[in-house]
C-alpha cells in the first residue's frame, strides 16, 4: 500500500506557510493559484513570484500554477477581446516560467 499516490494541494500564496510543512513532509505535488489575477499580472508580479519562491524554498515537490480564466474569452468575435486574452495567458505562462512550474491548467 506505501505506492499509492499522495494527494497534493492548491493553495494561494498567503496559505503557504500554514501548508508548507504538509507538503514539504513527502514533497507533495502543489498547484499555486492567486498569480494569474489581473493585479498580480499588471502589477509587480516578480515580487510575488520571488515570495512564493522564497516560500517554497526546501521543498522538491512538483510545482503547478493556476493560469487566467475568470472574464477572458478565447475566441471572443471582438479581436480586442482575443488580443486581451491572449496577452493574459502570455503572461501568465512568463510567470509560470519564472516560478519554475511544470505545467499551468
């Protein structure tokens, strides 16, 4: 029974000290979501980026992130609107990558 996968967390980034000793017990699987806001994305995204780092630093488990989805319309008839979304998960996928992700759902 010690092969049976561990169940991970998604967390937003001010829950992760409370969390981070469970996950870090058996390096946990973490999907990270709060970052693809709007005002984490227009704003100074690398501090928030830089902080989940920090707080995640000893932990090896494998690192997801929640991309943008509330509002935004891929194949929206406007092109404004698509542009706007596809400048939102381009973003996104920055950040993704700057916080050492594997995937983004």
């Amino acid at each position: 029974m010690t092969d049976l996968p561990r169940v991970g967390a998604a967390l937003c980034l001010p829950d992760l000290a409370q969390f981070l000793p469970w996950l870090a017990e058996h390096d946990r699987d973490l999907e990270l979501q709060g970052l693809a806001t709007p005002e984490v994305m227009d704003g100074d995204w690398r501090a928030a980026v830089a902080e989940a780092r920090a707080a995640l630093a000893g932990w090896s488990g494998r690192l997801g992130m929640h991309g943008p989805f509330a509002g935004l319309v891929l194949d929206a008839r406007d092109p404004e609107a698509r542009a706007l979304a596809a400048r939102r998960i381009d973003r996104s996928l920055d950040i993704a990558a700057a916080l050492g992700a594997r995937q983004m759902v």
